[in-house]
C-alpha cells in the first residue's frame, strides 16, 4: 500500500497546476496526481473555449484571471524559451441592452477598481470601432482592450504536464472508485483496480466530476456536468478586428483562425445535470438558436456554414456559479478546487498558486480565496457570479 502526503483527484489544468505550485512553493512530501483520461479526450480543459477575461462581476474573481494573465505574459520565463500558448488579446465585447445596462456599468465599476483595461462604450461608439456590429437592442457594451483573448488549452496542459516529469510527481492514471474516511478526515483512496493509496490530504480536482468525487468521502458538494456545445463555421467575411462577442442573449462568438466558434445557446432555467458520459453536440442549437442571433447581431453573419462542433462540460456549481475553494471545515484534509462553472481554465494557474500557498504555508498569500470557501455551501449562502458566459 503505498502512501503519499498529497492525493490529487484530477489531473486536468486544475489539478495540474496545483502539483505544479506545490513543488515551486516548495513543498517537499510526496505527491500523486489521478487522472483516468489520459488523453483528456473527455476533460473540460481541452474541450473548452480557452479563453480568459477580466470581465466578472466580483473582485475576486477578477484577480484570478488576472493572476492567469502574469503567467501567460512570463510564460517563457516560467517555461522555458519554446514555452507558446499562442495567446490572442483580442479582447472580450460583452453587449448589454437597456435592461442589462444597470449591470454591466456595476461590473465595469468593479472591473476597473481591479485594475482592468476595461471600457465602457455606448453603441455610437462601438459602431465606429467596430462598423460590422447592428445596434438592435443593443445600448452599450464592455470591451476589453487588453488583458482578455483566448489561447491553446491543450499547450497550456502539455507545458504544464512537461514541468511535472521533472518534479517528482507521480502521475496516475486510472479512475478512484473510493475515498476512505475516519470521522473527521479522510484517509486516502482507492482505484478502480483495487490498488488502495493512502494520503494525508486528499484534493477534489475532478472537475464535472467532482461531486461525485465528494460523494465518496460522505460529502455534499453542489456541482454537477452541464453540457455546452460549441459550434465551427464559416463566413465569407473575415473580422480582423473581431473580439469575443458575447450577445444580450448570452451567445457569443470569437474567430479563431480562417474560421469562428460560436456557443451559449443552452438555456439554464430546467436544466439538469448532463450524463457523464454524454459528449454528443446539441445539434439543434445552431439552426434553431444561434444562427438567428448571429444574423442579426453580425449582418454579415447571415451567411455561413456550420462545419463541425464538439461538447463539452461544465462543472456547474448549483448555489452560485462559483468555484469552491480550501478545506472542508469539519473534514480539514479533504480540499476542494471545483465548481468554476465555465472559468476553470482561465483560473486554475492562480487557484493552483493559492491552494499550495495554503497548503505549504498555512494560509493564502498571493490570492485570498476565503470567499469561496466550502462554509457559504454549509449555509447556503451563494456568492454569486452574474457574468457566466
């Protein structure tokens, strides 16, 4: 029976970056890193729309991605000279109508207190930057001028999965079937081959996943998969200035090369936990949702071919939308770093930096991740993100 300080449940970019952190923080234990999809075929990392934005409703937040946002401008310096995301700063475009306008000047307040390179136009003036965008419904919208874009998730998971092979990480790669647990802490876990590991602190790491992960140490953890998809097409007409539009209606759409991607058509109200092993696109969607938004918000837009798509899920926290972050507060060895609801990706470097924080140092230091503790679960008490895009 082998036997390890840390046990990460999950080796996509959250769990990852955390191996990565503990190790740079110097953290000295032994660590295993499970993950049962080698090829992350299925991880919400790689089926992702990769992109990182500033734009949230809560200060909190917004520094995680801004944190994100270092690594990606030191990504050489942190990597290695060949280290390349290809990271765009296209910036985001989120448009909001008369209705949505009260919110989105409060969050641009907050965008901008945080340091943001954020603005705040009517639609006058972004139909002058931008003669391609129909005003219908449309009064102003926020837009990124720096600081958002989107970026290659796979690089970012392979740069990281590199470093760990030099740092003594064991890497595992098979299902976890069970999480031992006496009273008040949890004692290790076992895979679905029998093989039994125990540990000294156990990480919920799992992604859409990690509910169910929960589960196995007798814990109620509110996150389940929700599926996205995200659809491919063509246009005859090319954007070259084209950010990530994000509609009133909550589609958006980004370039991405010689072609678009284009989502966010899933309505939330009804929806249910999505089966795991459900990866068929929506197909439906495009024709019967986005494509007629598209048209209208875009002109241009009202001829074009879907070639492709893929789906995707979510790890959609239930009470707010929000990442759940830290200890349990009565079983204090199991960790939780789940629930992102559609921003994991652009989060975990920093959630990485700060759960190794905590766990070398005792307490946060770069980023307080307090607020998105397990304890608001417990009261159900919702700290609640309103741009989930």
């Amino acid at each position: 029976m082998a036997h390890y300080d840390i046990v990460i449940v999950g080796g996509a970019i959250v769990g990852s970056s955390l191996a990565y952190h503990l190790r740079k923080e110097g953290f000295s234990g032994t660590v295993a890193l499970i993950e049962r999809d080698p090829q992350f075929a299925h991880a919400a990392t790689t089926l992702s729309m990769a992109s990182i934005r500033q734009q949230f409703s809560i200060a909190e937040n917004i520094r995680l991605s801004r944190f994100t946002l270092g690594l990606f401008r030191r990504l050489r310096e942190e990597f290695g000279t060949e280290a390349d995301i290809g990271f765009r700063e296209g910036g985001y475009l989120i448009l909001a109508g008369e209705e949505g306008l009260p919110i989105l000047k409060a969050n641009h307040e907050t965008q901008i207190a945080e340091g943001a390179d954020i603005v705040l136009e009517d639609i006058e003036a972004l139909r002058r930057r931008f003669p391609w965008l129909s005003p219908e419904g449309v009064v102003a919208g926020a837009l990124g001028l720096s600081g958002e874009g989107w970026f290659d998730a796979h690089a970012l998971l392979a740069l990281l999965r590199k470093a760990l092979r030099g740092m003594d990480v064991d890497l595992i790669t098979a299902p976890v079937a069970a999480i031992g647990r006496e009273g008040n802490r949890v004692t290790g876990v076992t895979l679905a081959n029998g093989e039994r590991l125990d540990a000294g602190i156990v990480v919920n790491a799992a992604g859409p996943n990690a509910g169910k992960v929960a589960a196995m140490a007798g814990i109620a953890l509110p996150v389940e998969p929700r599926k996205r998809t995200v659809f491919v097409f063509e246009a005859r007409e090319k954007f070259a200035d084209m950010p990530l539009l994000v509609d009133p209606s909550g589609i958006y759409v980004r370039p991405e090369g010689s072609v678009y991607l284009t989502g966010g058509a899933e309505s939330e109200e009804g929806e249910t936990a999505a089966d795991p092993a459900d990866f068929e696109p929506e197909w439906s969607l495009f024709e019967e949702t986005i494509w007629p938004v598209l048209a209208t918000r875009i002109p241009a837009f009202e001829a074009i071919k879907m070639t492709r798509a893929w789906a995707g899920h979510y790890d959609y926290n239930t009470l707010d939308q929000n990442a759940v972050i830290g200890p349990h507060p009565q079983v204090g060895n199991f960790l939780f770093a789940n629930g992102f609801s559609g921003h994991g990706l652009q989060q975990a470097p920093a959630v990485g930096k700060a759960l190794a924080e905590l766990v070398v140092h005792g307490g946060y230091r770069s980023i307080d991740c307090s607020a998105f503790g397990y304890e608001r679960v417990t009261s159900g008490r919702p700290f609640r993100e309103l741009n989930v895009i």
